[in-house]
C-alpha cells in the first residue's frame, strides 16, 4: 500500500507564500501521474496542478502564474510552491498519486494522502 503524506500548509497572510510537500512511498518507476487538489469550506475537490511522469505539467486557471509544481526524483518528493496567496486560496490541499503497472494487463491506482490546511487570511 502506498502511503502519501503532504505537509507545508499553515496559516499566512494575503500575498504571502507557502510550499508545500508530498511525501510518498511509491516506486518511482510506477509513478504515471502526481498532482495537488485542494477543497475549500463547503466547495468540492478541485484540481490545482499535475505532473506526468515525463514532466509535462498542467494548472488551473486560477493558479497559472501563482502555484508552481516541481518534484524531486531523488526523494520522490513533490511540491508546490504557492506565491500572491488569497483567502479565496483557503482549503485543505491534497496530494494524489497514481501508479501504473503493466503485467499482463496494465493496472492504474490511485492515492491520496490526509491532506494539509492552508489558511489565508489576514
């Protein structure tokens, strides 16, 4: 079972910055796809950014030009760099891992990890 541990998040002020972290126990070579989700206060789970294992990257609107996503192959780690956060921003992010595996069919999972409150607010 892969575990996903995110971490980062905290409360800051409007214009300020957070990054945050996603640790995980994946083998990085089933890794096909990582990205951060976030869920405001009474709004569904939404997309923020992805990464294919290739390095392609995709934003939301919102995002483009604020969030930066990288990863770390050495430590399997992925970031977000958050910059010019607003309260709008406010909600917990999640990091979500899918593998992918090719025996004798190819088998997708998906993994999430508990999620970490980012509040901004002044």
């Amino acid at each position: 079972q892969v575990q996903v541990m995110e971490s980062g998040g905290g409360l800051v002020q409007p214009g300020g910055s957070l990054r945050l972290s996603c640790a995980n126990t994946a083998n990085r070579n089933d890794i096909n796809v990582m990205a951060w989700y976030r869920q405001a206060p009474g709004k569904q789970r939404e997309p923020v950014a992805s990464m294919s294992l290739s390095g392609r990257t995709f934003y939301a609107d919102t995002m483009k030009g604020r969030f930066a996503i990288s990863r770390d192959d050495a430590s399997n780690t992925l970031y977000l760099q958050c910059d010019g956060l607003q309260p709008e921003d406010t909600g917990v992010y999640y990091c979500y891992i899918q593998t992918l595996t090719v025996t004798s069919q190819v088998t997708t999972h998906d993994y999430w990890g508990q999620g970490t409150q980012v509040t901004v607010s002044s």
